[in-house]
C-alpha cells in the first residue's frame, strides 16, 4: 500500500485502520518495521507503555481487542506531512460485563521506508459508559 518512492500514503493509513477494525493483528504487522515502536495510551511511562519490536507490539495489539472483543476505531481520517502523519477516530467497544466504551483519540505516526517505525497513540479518558452486568 506504499507508493514506488517509498513514500506513505493515506491509503495506507486507511488500509491500517481496516485491518484495525477486522482485528487482523497479521494485516497489521505487515505495515510496520521490524523495529517498530508502539506506544499505548495508557501505562506507567510519561508516554505511556512503550512497546518496542515485531514481536512485543504484535502482543501489545493483540491486548486491544481483549478487554473489548468488538473494538472499531470509526469516524477515522487521516493526514501525512512529510514522514509523520495523524489518523484520528473514535474508539468504540464494549466488555463482556456489558460496560462500553465510546471516545475519541488520535494516532502519531512516523514513518520510515514506506512503513510505519513509531505508533503513539492518545485517546480521551472518559468513563466506562452503562451497568455492568450482576
């Protein structure tokens, strides 16, 4: 989904987000670099939880559809400059307990050789939505 120069391109990124919502963790490896870095958005660090390597983002992502086995990231666009780019969306899903979850974040990229090197990802804390099931 790179175009000959190397460059990326919002199809890229609208691939990416795709893969994201049909939970295809092997789709989305194939966009980043073996030394890709992820960063959540919530953990311990001023960044959040960094995640670095193939193999420890790949489990990272995984984690995503755990907790919120229907997650879509909708509403998505996207823009590049340059090699960085934004995709913004709203993050929805909802627990097995019947608790959901519907907010809006953002993803920074940079972007080395037609590939996704860095993930940073931000999302807006906002309250588990509902009743948890008794």
């Amino acid at each position: 989904m790179t175009n000959v120069n190397g460059k990326v391109t919002i199809e890229l990124l609208e691939a990416f987000s795709a893969a994201w919502n049909r939970h295809d963790i092997d789709a989305l490896m194939s966009f980043m670099t073996n030394d890709c870095v992820f960063e959540a958005a919530a953990g311990p660090e001023a960044c959040g939880k960094r995640f670095e390597g193939q193999e420890a983002v790949r489990a990272a992502f995984a984690l995503a559809w755990s907790a919120f086995p229907n997650a879509q990231w909708e509403r998505s666009s996207h823009f590049i400059c340059g090699d960085r780019g934004v995709s913004q969306w709203t993050y929805t899903g909802t627990r097995a307990d019947g608790m959901r979850i519907e907010a809006n974040g953002c993803d920074i990229f940079t972007f080395r050789d037609g590939k996704i090197a860095v993930k940073s990802a931000y999302r807006k804390d906002r309250p588990l939505i509902g009743m948890p099931k008794a």
